[in-house]
C-alpha cells in the first residue's frame, strides 16, 4: 500500500524551504477569509445538512474533476452528471467512485490532485493513495464519516477556522438561507455577494425570466432602462442590509462605456422586445459595468470583474447537460483600452474599489500591474480558475508584484462550490506565498523583517482590507 | 584544447539533480519514437546512401544554423546556400565550415548549439570544441566518419535505436521511397504521413500545377470541388495503405469553418480560374481542416495542425534563395473561437484524434491546455519550433499540465530533417522531462511511483499511444 | 534600528551562488555604457549643479516613486508634483519625506525599491532602512552629502565611472548644453539622440508649434513634406555632428508603410491645416518610421524604436499635471506584420541597424527573438521600463536567448531621468546576468570560458558594438 504523498515542506523550492517552512509556520493557522466564492447557502441553514455519497460530495457536482474524464473519453453519463432533459445516468455511485480511481492518474501534478489528496488525508484521516485497489476501502471510510456530526458543515466551518465566508447570490436573490443562518444564532459569518450578471448581460439564456424574478423582487414591471437602474439599486440596498461588501461581475470581455441613459434604454427596450442583437449585448454590459461602478462609490460595495470565459464551447455538451461542464475555454484580454472609461471616470475616487481578475495571464505584467500600481481604486485579485495552481500563484507574484507591489493585490480567495476543499486551497497559497517570499528574502531582495509582513498579508490582511471585512 | 562540455548530469537543476537523474537513467535507453519529422526517405531507400562533406551535412541544409549567421551579416551566398536562380555561391566547404567555426560562439546558451555538440561527441566522437583552432581538424574527423559503413543511414537508424521514424510527405508524393524500404528487407520501420498543404491552401506558389499533379496520382482531372474532395479520399488511402498513422496541416490560423460543399466549390472553382482571393484561401483553408477532420474521423488517421507560421517573411531573400531559409516569424494566435466549429462538430467524437501545436505560447495554458483538458480529441503536440529548446520545454510543462494533465499530451517529436540530431534532441526532453518531474517531486506534488510512470510516459508511452502506432 | 538590506550576494539562486559571484566580480568594475537615457544635459553643463533636497531629488521628479503612492490614494499635490495649472502643492519636503517614509513598505519587493536602497547606502552613505522613524534623521544625511562638492554630477559621474552618457534631445533641440559640456574641456563624453517624435506623430500636443521650432531651427518654414524632410535629415546632420550615434523612436505600435512622396504631403498638408485625423497620424508615423530607416541607411545613425505604451490614461490626471506622471499603460503589440514592408526593404541592409524594444512581453520568443535571429539589422534592447527589473530581466534571458543568441541583443541601458539611480541599476542588470549565465553553467549548458565571455559581453561589450560607440 502506497501512502498519500503530502510531505509537511511540501511546494517549497530545496534551496530555501527551511526560510519558506518558518515563514509558511507564522500563517499556517490564521484563519480563513473567504471573500469570494460558491458554496450553497444552504449547507449552514440547515444545521443537519448531509453530504450525501461520496461521490455526491467529490464527483457529481465538481467539473474540475469531470472534466478531466471527459477528457480522456469517459462519458458524463457514466459519471451520474444529471442530464438537462431528465434522462437516465448511472445510479452506482460505488461503481462512478471506481471508475474515478481507476483514472485518478490522470491528476498527477494538477492543483485539483493536490486538493483532492489534502480533502482524503486532512479532511476525512484516509492515508491510503487513492488507487483501483483501494478504491472501495476509500469509499467506506468516507461514507462513513460523512455520517458523523462532524462531517456536518456547521461544525467542518469551526473546524476550517473560517472567519469569513462569502457566497455569490443573483440579483434577484431572495437571501433566505442568509436569513435563516442569521436567525439561527449560529456565529459562522457567511455573506451575500451580488452578482447580477443575469439581469445585466442580456444575451443570458432566460433573461427575460430574470428581468420578470427582478421585477417581482422589487414590486415594480421592468418596463423601462430607468426602473431597471432603480431596481439593481434596491436590490444592492438589500445586500448590503445583508451583510455583502461586494459585487461580483463576468463579462466576456473588460469593455466599457457610457451609452447615456437615452441610448441605454433603446437597447433595454430592444431587449426587451425580444430584440436586441449580440451587439447590443456587448454594449449594454460595457454600459452597465460603467452603472455597477457610479453605484459602488455610491454605496461602498467593493466591485469584482472577472472578464475572459468563454462559455459553453462544446455545443453538444451543452445541450445535453447544460452550462458549467467543464467546456469553458478562456480567451484573450484587452485591458488597457476597454477600461479607458471606467477608470478615467472612477480609478481616481477614494469612494471606489475595484478587484480585477483575468483569464489571460499575458495581462497580468503588461497591463493589471501597471494599471492597478497607478490608479487608487484597482487592486488584483489572485490567480483565478485554470490559474489557482503553484504554477498560477508563482507566475503571478512573478509578473505582477515588481511592478504593483502586493499592497495593489487583494490577497487570496478559494472561489469553489466544494467547501471541503477550501482549507486545501488556502494551505496551497499560504504555502506558494511563504516560497515566494522566501526566494525573495534568500536572493537578498527583503529583509527578514519585511519578508514576515509580506507573507501575513498575502495570507489574510490584504484579502479582509480589500473586501471591507471589519 | 577546450573540451566539448556535455557533462553527464546536464540540464538538470543543481536542486533536484539527484532524482532527475535517477529518473533519466530509467528512460534514457528507451527505442525513439519519431512521429513527425522531415527525414528525406532516400536516405532509407538507397542502402548505400552518404551524408556528403560535413558541410553538406551540418550547414547547407539545415536553416537553423545558417539563420544565425545570416543574422550577423553573412550572405547565405558564402555558406553555399542554393540560389534560385542556380547563381554560383561559394564551393570551398572547408572555407565555409571555417566560417562556421569562427562563428560558432553565437549558439552559446541555444539549442542548436546543444545538438550541434551532441552530434560532434556522440554521433562523430569528437572531443575538442569547435573553434576557429580546432575547425580544420574536426573537419577531418567528420569527414573521415562519414566514409565509414556505421554513419551510413541505415546503420545509424539501428545504432540510435529508432523504434519509428515518420516522414512528411506531399498529398501527391508516390511513395516510391517507403516502397523501396519496404520492399528491401531492411526492417526499419518508416512511415509516411499525409501533408496536403500543397493542394488545400489556395494560396500555395504554384497551386494549380500540384492540383495537376493530384489529378495524375487519382486518374482524374480535378476540375470540381467533389473530384478534389474524392482525390485526397483517395490518397489518404493510399496512405494508410502504406503505413500512414496519422495526416499534418500548416495554416496561418486554426480558422475552421463548414462552408457548405455548394459555396467551396465556387471558391474552388475561382481557384481553378486563377482568380481566388486571399480571402478565399483563407476561407478555403478552414473548411479543409474542417473537412480533414471529417474524413480523419472516417478512416481513423490522426489529424495534426500547427498553425502560426508567417513564411517567407524577407522578400527579398524569398526571391533569391526560395522558401525555408529561417525568414519566417510566428504570429499571435487564438485557438477559442476559431477551432469552435470544427470542435464542437468532432471534438467529442471517439474516432477522431487532433494533435495541436502552436508557435504561440500564450495559448499554452490560456486556450490549449484548457482545450485539451476538455475536448477527448484533443492532445498537446511537444513545444514546437523555436520552443523545442530547454526554456521551451519547462515553459510548456508548467504552463500546461496543470490544467490538461500530462495525458493529454503527445510526448515528444524531433520535427527535424537532420537526421543525425534526432538522437540529441530525444535526449534533451528526456532530460528535461526527468527535471520537470523531479522538481515535482522535491516539492512534494508527485510521489516517485508516479514520477517514474510519468517520465516513463512522456519519454515514450504517450507519443506512440497518441500517434496510434502499435 | 534596522539596516538596509543589501548582501554582496544579492539577486544570485542559492543553487549557482558561487558560479555566479565569481562571473560577477569579473564585470562589476567595468565602466558604464548608458546609450539610453534621460537625464538632463544641464547637470553636466553647468559644474555646480546641485540636486536640491532630498525631495527633489528622489520624489517629485519621479514617475516610479509617486505613482505607487497616488495607487494608494495619496495626492500628488501632497507629494509637490507641480500642476499644469502652477496651484499650489505642499511646500515642506521634510513633510513629503516622511510621507514618503511612512509608506516606503509599498515598495517592497520592487525593482524601486531596490533602485532607492542602492542609492541610500552605496551613492550617500546611509546605513538605516527607511521607516517612519529614521525619516528625518535620513533626510538630514541625505541632504547633507548634497552639498558637497562629491555630489556634484561631474564629481559623480567620474566616481561612477561612466564611460558614455546619451540624452534623449527633441529634433528640435538646440544641443546648447551638449555643446557647452564640449566647450568647457571637462572630459565626461555626453551624446545626444535625436529623438523625433514631437514632430513626426501628428497627433503630438501642440505639433504645430514644434514643427514652426523646428522650421526656425533649419532656417525654412515647413510648408511641405518635402522641406519637413530635408529639415529633418539637416538635423540628423547636426545631432550626428555633435556626437550623437543613434535616434530614438516612440509610437504605439510598430506598424511600419511607404505611403509614396504624394500621399504623404497630403497627409502632411492636412495636419498644417490642423485636419489630420487619428488614421492620418497612425499613417504617417508608420511611413516616418522607414524614412528614418531610410535616412539610417543614410547617415549611419543606429535606430531604436520603444512601441506600445498608451500614453496619459487617467485623462483627469493629465489634465491637472501634465504628461509623465505614471499613467502610461502598455497595450499588445504586433511586429511580425507590422514591420514586414520596413524589414522587407532595410533588414538585410549592412549600413543598417535597429534596436527593437516592447512592452508587451509576450513578443518576445514568439515574434523578436525570431526577427532579431534572421534579419542581419535588428538587434533587440533590454528589458523596458516596468520589465527593467530581476523578473523582466531573467524572463528576457529565457524567452529570447535561445533563439537570437545573445549577439543579436543590444546589451544594457538604463533609461532613465534619475542619474543617481544609474549605479544600481547597471548593478541589478550585471547581477541578472551573472545569475542567467551561472545558471546556464551549472547546469551544464555553457563552459566557463564561454560563461566568462557572455557575461562580459552582457555587461559591456554587446551595448558599445550596437550603440557604435568608439
């Protein structure tokens, strides 16, 4: 038998770990902020919320995994992935788990094999290498204390040492799990964040459906581009009663614009006539980050841009099993000139905050550094999706710090559904960023001094400070 | 007298220098699997095939080399480079390999210089370094080599233990040379693959004398989009008939589009006339990959596309000397929305395999490891080109198997007509594949039951598994 | 009390150290090469020049230093930039000192920095690291070495043993101060560069009066493009006449035509008209960019072109303090097609030579280290502007070494307005290189001979042969 390799100095480079280790050993036990991310509500309202499988808990609803399956030809049916027209998949959740093990080889080197080996050992005490062989063992030793009390959300959220925690909410949101936690008497701090990418981006699938939920939420019709602005305010006003400091945006692509309100209403109207055309839609959503902006220096809440997937590529796929498969691809970034407007509008307001995110790394020294290492409002959130990895963080501290300084960066966030994996997340870049560090105080670069100070920020201070945590 | 240096622990970090060796040591015997390369097949077909003067072997041909002389000023004329026009150029080849020598310092630090010292001490048993000194004398030794029996090719293919070797070969070639071996006895295994530029980008010098030339292959005059469509039909079974695993397309973009057969016969058509646009031909070009894959998908032959090369980039040079004379410079590329049609078509089909190369780098971890992360078509080829070099290959690895995982990936192809570097240039990613998993190792992420099935993997397992060979 | 951190062996991997300290010691003595700078010629003209204070000196008239206190919210009023507009800005520098002080954390990790704390302890002597409680005591050393003859520019100029210094001088520059260095038989060898781009970007703030500057400076009102020409080729005469080896080019991008004679005076005409649109500018500095080749080939004067910064982004910024206050974005680049018809016609010229320079990274092994590896005429620069630092060095060295070798680049300049700086930032640039070259070393790529000779080239030798200097 083949134990899991997670050696205590791990992800540090030979020629500095023992500097790494010390500085990785100041921060290891901070708790966790949690400024952004995906987990459902309503594992805390419920105070007896279950896992489920196994294999409910790693496979079926995580697309890092699946995808990789995929990938090597193993159909999404076999993997109990739940089809958009009901029909039938695999019930055998033993024989999915199986079939996971027989090809866990293929996450060797890959951040979701790192986080998948930190959940078995830290997480749920199995020792063994997830193996064909050890596959059934593994499996029972998870059931089994997936029935335990403390396997139970509430109580893994103590034991993760959460401060914070925040969810991501549509605008159109009710909050009530949010409302039941905060009536629960239960002291974990979970927050809305609201995104209201739905409403916004008129090309969304269903929109009229969400503009239709908007108007009900607010007790208006959504007949003009005016009660539409008045209603995304009532409803950021009812998050932030809720406890959100931030907001949260995906675009295809960082543009910008102020359309006037005359013009936006014309493309509102055609949107909804049913007419609006991709144009339109690429207009409107520039319009209205330029909107979501004049509304954070208004209300204070910390606004997220995450630009570049672009979603859904495999047509078939999506038919059969509906978005968030795993067949988003990212494409390239232009940041300079589409936030020209914005920026000159509000980059310079000390009322405003904007964290940026990419999924074009070749942005990251050439136009993110430089521009959040000149405006006041911009700070750089971390390394996102493809790019949560070792490779993703040291590249990003390589190509962003010389030239932002980490004080323009917003520390780390987990952004993931899968809430056992998030201490694994943490531990990775707490540890990406003691090396860093560290290759930096050994090369003579900062002193040992400044050396402690840049680790405990990266690890906890920059993410609280940019997310308004008290 | 300087030595060559080619220590024996080379190319591995001073950090993990033990377990990268360690890790070498176990593949670095291994047969060669050759997948995709230039090797002129003559060199096979006739048994008593000479390689020439030691110019004729290492420079004259070979534009890696006489690019970086010519980029400091010396006129290909002098280095006996063929004019178009059949002009006289210098016919001294020891006066050229001199000038050769007195230059050789510009390859410090590239890889050509890392295969140029590999040949001259492994394949030739030369010891001293080459310098303006030592020139007439390693001149010499090679030369009196090359008139030995063991540095025929044949002999050389046994001794380098090539386990196969892959051609590239034009939609219209005959084949007569793989006949020849195959018919000789020798049991080299040589196979040709299907490379239809020529006929499929409208835009290639002299188009319609290589679509004449198709016809004559098929006994039959192209003279329709339906006829073309049958001929390379035709031929790829001729192909695979003779050994062919798989197919290669160059383009400018990975552009893919289904044009209908109606609107890509009047662009045929135009062709014929001589009246195609370069919009046509780029139109043309990608409803071919789209139709090459379709036809991949029918007969099973493994579709490989590097896109990305804009030839001929000197005019004047062009005009003088001809094509591949080390003028042509990459482009930026975008992978995303251009192999949409043809992935969503064919990317989840279990027949169909597509082997993507870039020149690119940008794409590595932005559009294609993500791709093939997701996509069962598709895998990675190796770093290509200018990026088939050290920095290249630990740039691909980092940047790409954390999202694709090194599964779907292609393992390695020398892509080179200099036969007598291939042995090098295996031997530089083994290396560099032993150092890339040994840093994994070191820092704790793979344990060493899968660093040596990795390294195992990427030095032969995966090319000959991608490739389809037996 | 802290001490400024700043070991012999600093920017050195652990794992080369020794190889790299031997390489280093054997250049760190040599003489300065700066063929790329801003400082003022003034300071050399007049032999008592002083500095100032310290916050004159080191923070108003720094881009580098202010702009990483405005990203976090401190006006540049506070920190005396002067306004457009002459309002009033905080007068007490010990003030902004300590402001300045109290925020020094914010460069942390930066090749500032690195750049200031070289100054503090090797050019004035200081010994504490600045924080909030050594400020003033710093300020008071600092400003006491001021006033010493030593701290004149000719004194430091000879202790920092430069060996050449260019400025970078309008077309329209009277060279008064170059020729009064020339005159007062002080030995400092300080060159001009004509530096074109007031007149030749038609876009320019206030291009009208610099073309009516430039026509009193020729003696012809420029009433044509024909007399714009000539004035400009009369001007090259002259900068070339006082010493000047090279031109320097700014544009957005490196898009290079030949518009012909006649369309470029209606162009030109257009602009005297005040109607030259954004496309006109955009095709007239593309043409303008190969009659400067064109006048290279001429006259022998090197050419260097620096595209892609998006100059004045925070328009509310510029507006209130001018140009040059840290709001320059980088935008991507293309060369491969733009420079196609300026290569076509000069890149194999032998009287020619081009020093190409980026700000987007991501050219650098896909489209210049090709260029520079063919065309005998491209050499590539260093490292620029927020890529002049140990990451954008290091990443340099591997993204373009490999393929154009290291005698296709240009060597080391320092580019910049803050003379004191240029000790440490030759320091930075002969350390990275020393760590590159020692790394090749020791993993077995180059031998020491080949390492010495690289690293001496590096540092000296590569910036004086493409530079011309004597």
């Amino acid at each position: 038998m083949t134990e899991i390799f997670l050696p205590d100095d791990r992800y540090f480079d030979p020629a500095s770990r023992n500097v790494a280790l010390h500085l990785y050993d100041q921060v290891k036990d901070l708790p966790l902020v949690c400024p952004h991310g995906h987990v459902d509500p309503r594992l805390f309202s419920d105070p007896n919320y279950q896992f489920g499988t196994p294999t409910e808990l790693f496979i079926i609803p995580d697309h890092y995994i699946f995808r990789m399956l995929y990938a090597q030809g193993i159909a999404l049916e076999d993997l109990a992935v739940p089809r958009a027209d009901g029909g039938p998949v695999e019930q055998d959740h033993r024989k999915i788990w199986q079939l996971f093990a027989d090809n866990f080889y293929l996450f060797r080197g890959t951040p979701t094999g790192i986080w998948l080996n930190y959940s078995f050992r830290n997480v749920f005490g199995i020792t063994e290498k997830l193996t064909s062989d050890t596959a059934q063992s593994i499996y029972d030793q998870i059931a089994d204390q997936l029935t335990k009390p403390e396997f139970r959300p509430r109580a893994l959220f103590d034991q993760f040492n959460v401060e914070v925690l925040t969810t991501t909410d549509a605008a159109t949101d009710s909050l009530e799990h949010h409302k039941a936690i905060q009536e629960s008497g239960w002291k974990g701090n979970i927050l809305p964040t609201f995104r209201p990418d739905a409403v916004v981006n008129l090309d969304t699938a269903g929109w009229h459906n969400h503009i239709k939920a908007l108007g009900e939420r607010v007790g208006k019709e959504i007949n003009s581009y005016k009660v539409f602005i008045e209603a995304l305010e009532d409803r950021r006003a009812f998050f932030k009663s809720m406890g959100a400091t931030a907001t949260d945006h995906a675009a295809l692509s960082p543009y910008t614009t102020d359309l006037g309100d005359q013009q936006a209403d014309v493309i509102f109207q055609r949107a909804l006539r049913g007419e609006a055309t991709a144009e339109d839609a690429a207009q409107f959503t520039g319009h209205m980050l330029m909107q979501m902006a004049r509304m954070s220096v208004e209300d204070g809440l910390v606004m997220q841009l995450h630009p570049g997937s672009y979603r859904n590529h495999n047509k078939a796929l999506f038919d059969r099993f509906g978005p968030d498969k795993g067949a988003d691809i990212p494409v390239a970034l232009e940041y300079t000139r589409n936030m020209l407007p914005l920026l000159s509008k509000y980059g310079s307001d000390p009322r405003y905050s904007l964290i940026l995110f990419t999924l074009d790394e070749t942005t990251y020294g050439r136009e993110m550094a430089p521009l959040a290492g000149h405006y006041p409002a911009v700070k750089l959130g971390p390394p996102w999706w493809f790019f949560d990895s070792l490779n993703g963080m040291a590249y990003f501290f390589d190509k962003v710090m010389e030239t932002a300084g980490i004080y323009n960066t917003a520390g780390f966030n987990d952004d993931t559904r899968a809430f056992t994996s998030i201490p694994a997340r943490h531990d990775v870049w707490r540890r990406a960023a003691a090396n860093w560090v560290a290759g930096l105080h050994v090369r003579g670069i900062v002193d040992e001094e400044d050396a402690e100070a840049m680790v405990h920020d990266l690890s906890y201070g920059l993410a609280k400070k940019a997310y308004k945590f008290a």
